[in-house]
C-alpha cells in the first residue's frame, strides 16, 4: 500500500499566534492570557490533546465496525500534564512536553466489557496519533 | 516549579467527525471525503502537525527574545508520511502513525546562520509539542 502525505502551513500573527491553513481550512492557535497570550484559539498542547480525540474516534468506530459492536457515538475526556520548566528555559531534568497523557472513553452502546476491552486495545493500537504521540517519531526541523 | 493540566472533551458527531471542546473553544476534527469522512474540518494528523506548528512558534518567540535576536515572525511548513495499512486493519510491520514529520522553518529576521543554527536547536528542544512527537510519551486509554 502506498504512503499518504499530509501537511499544513503556517504562519505567525504574534509571538503566540499561529494561523494555519490546511486544504480549505484555517486554524487558530493562540496561548491563554496567563501563558502571556491573546487567547484567540486553543493553545499548541489542546490542539496536540484535539488531534488525539479526533483520531481516536475515526479508530474507535472502524474497529467496532469490523468487530460488528454496533457503536452509536463516544465521548472522550484528554488531559495531559507538563512542567514548564525546560519551555521556558529554567534548569530541570524534566522533558519539555507532556509527562503523559490520560484518555478515557466513555462508549455509547451494548458490548460487554470483555467485547470493549478487545476493541479499545485495537483502537489504541491501530490510532495514527496515539502511536506518534505514544512512540517516538523523528522531527526534522530545517531553516528554509 | 509546579506542573499545568490542560484538558479536552470531545464528542463524535459521526464515524469520522468529532466536535472538541477546550475553555471557550470548539475544534472540528473530520477525514476529507477521500478517506470516508464528511470534511467538515483539517483530519487529525492535520491537527498534529498545526499543534506542532503553534507550539513552535511559540518557543521561536521565547528564545528569539533571549537570545535578542529582533524576529519580526516565522512562517512554517510542516509535512508528515504515514502508510494507512495499519489502521485499515491490513497486515503490516509498519507503525500506525506518521512514520517521520518535517518541519521548515522561514524566520524573517537578520541573524546570521550561526546564531539562528543556535536558535533552532534550542528550539527544537525546549518545544513540548516536538518533544512529544519526537520523544515517548506515555498515553493511557481507559473505559469511562
């Protein structure tokens, strides 16, 4: 099967302020005021937190599809924890992003657990974000 | 210094669109029509790479001022290659994600190579978001 390639551009509007712009769509992303922003989008680690959501139910609903659970929505609630430190240059040991990070999800239909437990470990195991965020990928970052 | 929280909640409209909320804002994550979905909105990989983006500027910003380099702004292109057959189910030893994700970075400033070389590395390692991409992250999906 051949690859699929996806990108984005982007551009700063301020020193927190991003404005992406993906196929026909636009994204704003922004920091909170008490991150020292204008607070005009949900901030780079809630977009990180967003992408794992949406990835998660387009997995969530293919593999109870193919396991025949009729599936008729989820819910999910994300939350990730960090140290600022490392990001805003103080000495730490500490890493830079995310120490890790919690889903849960809350599926609307009537397997029993065993059913869900063998469908959550495919989706999990099958989800482009959770498997990037999960595992290490390379980041190559060049000066254009 | 202490750790910050940041959450999401999401909800799937259908099999391919999520409606995520985060403080004030409302995020739509779909699959263009190429991939089963209603293309309501940027796919979830999409999102990744805008978070990376978002976060990059950011800390291109926080070092630029530290390093008092006078950076009027940056512009981004970010791109990612991913082979679908592990989240369609196929049989495969590739991974489910991104497989690599390249970044080029256009600062509009007057620095010399060098200095910018230092400003990206910094960058690059101080950034959560790359350091989550880049770096194991441990994610923890659980039944709600």
């Amino acid at each position: 099967m051949s690859t699929l390639t996806f990108g984005v551009q982007a551009q700063s509007v301020n020193p927190t302020q991003t404005q992406v712009k993906v196929r026909g769509f636009q994204m704003t992303v922004d920091e909170p005021a008490d991150l020292g922003g204008t607070d005009v989008g949900a901030n780079p680690v809630e977009y990180l937190l967003a992408s794992l959501s949406g990835c998660l139910n387009v997995v969530a609903h293919l593999v109870a599809k193919e396991m025949n659970i009729a599936l008729r929505g989820i819910a999910l609630d994300l939350e990730g924890e960090l140290d600022p430190a490392k990001f805003m240059g103080k000495p730490t040991s500490g890493r830079a992003g995310f120490i890790s990070v919690k889903v849960t999800i809350h599926p609307d239909c009537d397997a029993d657990q065993a059913t869900l437990q063998n469908w959550l470990q495919a989706v999990e195991s099958r989800c482009p974000v959770s498997d990037n965020i999960g595992n290490a990928t390379p980041v190559h970052i060049a000066l254009g």
